[in-house]
C-alpha cells in the first residue's frame, strides 16, 4: 500500500517493505526451504534511518514458516514522558516466510526421501499417529 497524506499515520506503509502499526515495524523476509531448514544465513536489513539490523541463524537452526522474530527497540522512535524525556523506540516483528520448490529433480526427490525415513525411525516419528488425527482415517460418505 502506498502512504498517503492525510491517512491515520498509526498504519501507514513506507509503500515498499515495511508496515507500521503504532510504534512497531513488520517486515517480511523470505528464506529457502534450505536456509529455513538448515540454517546458516544472514541477512542485513537497511532500516528506514539507513542502520544496518541484521537477521541471521547459525547452522543447525530451523526456522518453522510463519515464525515471528521481535527485535526490541527497531521500531518507530516514541517519546517517553518523563524526568529524563528520552525516546524509546518500538519493536521489528519480522515474519519469516519460507519458499518451497515448484519442482525436484528425480534423483532428488529419491534421495530426499530416503533421508527423511531414516530420520524419521530413528526419531520415533509416525506422521499418521503424530498428527492428531483420529485412527483409521475419516470416512466420507456421499
């Protein structure tokens, strides 16, 4: 959305990235399902003031879709009432979101796959009874 004059200021956009909502900031940043999945990323993110925040996972780290970051203080200033009338500054709340490939390459997909029941037996994880859904499945009749 693109800032407009004379709009409530409380949820106006910088009419790129970030969305402001009082005194906090929201960005979205988008990851691979490999940087999601095995960490080992930074990111440095240019705030509207131009100082650098920068997002990062060490390897090893997953990051789950849909995650939300709060970094204190790389919000919007707001003035403190007070003795010392110093400002504060809101909160980032960053949004992970994570991209999936539209498409495997056959060996891939093999090789995947194999990891993945190797994990998961060796982990003790049974998608069916883990899911919480009901035993045997739901029965639909027409």
């Amino acid at each position: 959305k693109d800032p407009e004059l004379g709009v409530d200021a409380k949820t106006q956009t910088d009419g790129t990235f970030f969305r402001r909502k009082g005194p906090n900031l929201f960005w979205r940043e988008v990851l691979s399902l490999r940087e999601a999945w095995m960490g080992g990323w930074t990111r440095n993110l240019t705030h509207l003031d131009n100082h650098i925040v920068q997002l990062s996972r060490p390897i090893g780290t997953v990051v789950q879709p849909g995650t939300v970051e709060i970094i204190a203080n790389e919000g919007m200033p707001v003035w403190q009432q007070g003795e010392s009338g110093d400002l504060g500054f809101g909160a980032l709340h960053v949004e992970y979101l994570v991209v999936l490939p539209d498409q495997m390459e056959k060996g891939m997909g093999k090789d995947f796959s194999a990891l993945w029941e190797k994990w998961r037996k060796k982990t003790g994880v049974d998608l069916g009874r883990d899911s919480g859904r009901p035993a045997g499945g739901v029965r639909v009749e027409l």
